[in-house]
C-alpha cells in the first residue's frame, strides 16, 4: 500500500517553495506542510513565479503531487472572536489573500484552526466562524479549507465531529471545505485511537469519510482527553507506534497525505535535529527503531 507521509517543513522569502521541497526530499518525504510566512503575523512577501516553477520541476522528478501538498493557516486567525468588528474583518481579508497566495503556488489546500470562543458562547463561536468561511469562499476560488480537529483546550471549537459537522453544515459552497485530523489532538480531545474504526464509522455517518483530505500523525505526551496538545514523537508518546501505524494504513484513509509535526529532538538545545527522516523511515518500514539517543 502506497502513503503519502511527509512532515512540516520551512519557508523563506529567498527558496520560497524550492526550498521546502528540497528539505522534505532530504526526508525522503513524497508530501510536506507549511506556513507560507510567520505563523504569528500577518506579514507575507511576493511569492516568485520563477522559483515556483523549479520547485515543480524538482517535485515532479521526486514523485511529489503538488495536490497533496499542503498550506497552513497562522495560528493567530481567530474566525470565532468577533468582539473586535475591525479585527474580525481583517482577518476574513488575510486569510482570502492566504488563500490567493495557495492558488498562485498551486497548493489547493490550506488548514485552519477554527477558533477559540473569546468573549461569546460555543454557539455564537460556531456562527462566527461559518459567516467568516461564507466571506472567505465569496472572496476565492478552488482552494479547500480544512478545519482542523482541536483538543479542546480553554475554549477551542473544532473538539469533536459535531462542531466540525455544524461548521461544515453552515457553509454554503460544500466543496469548498474539508477537514484535517490530528492524532495528538484527537487523543487529548478524548477519542481512544487504539479503536479508530469506530471515530472512522461515526464521522463518516455524520460528515462523511471523504471530507478527510490530510491527517496530522502525532504521538501525545497526555492521556486521553487531557485536552492539553503536547505533540510528541512516533512511538514516544502515549498513543504508540503500533496504533499510529494503524491509522496511517487502514484502507479508509487510502489517498490522504499524512502530515507529521513532531518536535526536533533535543529542541532549544545545540545539537537540535529534525526527526522526520527517522520517523518517515520507521512508518514505510512498520518497524520501531528508536533513534533518539
């Protein structure tokens, strides 16, 4: 069975998207993720044609599909937070530019983190977000917007398939959304992965399995339903090596570019280094071998 396993990866105003492919090919990677500027501000510099053209080019040659790779939204986007009319407006303008700047790249998916119910119930929250999307959609076209599956800290919405469903139910052009899970996030949120056919059969009853277009596979350092998002590495975390190979294999989820965003190892120290090589080794081969020393 054929994965599309890559992991988050760079990027900078001088390689653009040349050079998030050559890291994800340094990783053996046949997808990746990333930012396309800060994930704390709004500030975006001109996306380059030329060097746009020579990363296709090299992911052709690499076996990468441009339509597995995938953009993700800042994490300061907040379309449930409406207190601040100004605020809320301009954030419906950047994330539509975000969207345009996907489209100019040739990405066709970007991932969103909800929201977090600031100063308004769960239910206002949820009606926020859908009029955001509605606006969002009006503004754009073809790129789909995955909202992704939160653990539920504070006030996050996104914390189980019903707030996806209402979110998804409320936005008029269908097809123009998607969703991401999140193994961590699913975990903290208190969904027991160990039996994920059964999370499989309730959200294909209730939103339907091919709303699934990218799944982030990370270990948790919780326990279920801490609701924290602690994201750990492959087979260090309390989910477990075996149980992330089930996921990434079960012929449901077939097609779906599987996403990791597990933390360098020794991080914040000198000898920091990325682990997703290792771990992208270790998910072809269905073998464990710790390579953390």
């Amino acid at each position: 069975m054929e994965i599309i396993i890559g992991s988050h990866v760079s990027f900078n105003s001088k390689t653009q998207l040349l050079g998030t492919a050559e890291e994800a090919i340094s990783y053996g990677a046949n997808t990746f993720m990333f930012y396309t500027g800060s994930t704390q501000s709004t500030l975006r510099g001109e996306i380059d044609d030329k060097i746009s053209y020579e990363a296709l080019k090299l992911m052709n040659e690499n076996n990468i599909n441009i339509k597995n790779v995938i953009v993700h939204s800042p994490y300061i986007v907040n379309f449930a937070n409406r207190a601040d009319e100004r605020k809320y407006e301009f954030y419906i303008d950047f994330f539509s530019k975000e969207l345009d700047r996907c489209k100019k790249l040739g990405i066709t998916k970007i991932v969103l983190h909800p929201g977090s119910a600031v100063n308004c119930t769960r239910e206002e929250g949820i009606n926020n977000i859908i009029f955001a999307l509605n606006k969002v959609i009006e503004n754009t076209e073809e790129v789909i917007i995955l909202l992704e599956y939160m653990p539920g800290k504070g006030n996050e919405l996104g914390r189980s398939i019903d707030e996806l469903k209402l979110m998804i139910d409320g936005v008029k052009e269908k097809s123009r959304v998607a969703v991401c899970l999140d193994s961590c996030h699913m975990n903290d949120s208190g969904i027991d992965i160990t039996n994920i056919d059964s999370f499989l059969d309730e959200f294909d009853s209730k939103i339907g399995i091919d709303k699934i277009k990218c799944f982030h596979i990370n270990d948790s350092l919780n326990e279920v339903g801490s609701r924290k998002d602690r994201h750990a590495n492959i087979g260090y975390g309390n989910i477990g090596f075996d149980n992330i190979i089930n996921i990434v294999y079960n012929k449901r989820l077939q097609g779906i570019p599987f996403i990791l965003e597990t933390p360098y190892v020794n991080r914040n120290q000198k000898d920091a280094y990325a682990p997703y090589k290792y771990e992208i080794e270790n998910i072809r081969n269905k073998k464990f071998i710790d390579f953390i020393q």
